[in-house]
C-alpha cells in the first residue's frame, strides 16, 4: 500500500475527504450503517501507509 501510493502526496485532508466521499456513496447505495462502519474500520489501519508525513 505504501508503495502504490508513495509520491502522490496524498494529505490528511485528502483522506478525510476519500472517507466523507466513500460514506456518501456507501448511503447512496443503502448500504446498512453496520456494514458501513466494518468497511472504514477495515480501510483506517491503511492511513498511515497512504497519508504523507509532514
């Protein structure tokens, strides 16, 4: 994961903005909250291996 997105300068801001984008989607297609909250659970722990360090 690091390396797939090493270089691109991905920002704390950029994230928070994949994770209101993927909720959106997510409550577009009626996907349940329980399922919604497993997916970010699951994708947070990558934050670290995307997000560039300052």
């Amino acid at each position: 994961m690091k390396t797939a997105h090493e270089g691109l300068g991905i920002s704390e801001s950029d994230w928070n903005r994949f994770v209101e984008l993927t909720k959106e989607t997510l409550n577009k297609f009626k996907v349940p909250p329980k399922e919604q909250q497993e997916f970010l659970q699951a994708v947070a722990p990558l934050k670290d291996l995307i997000v560039k360090k300052k």
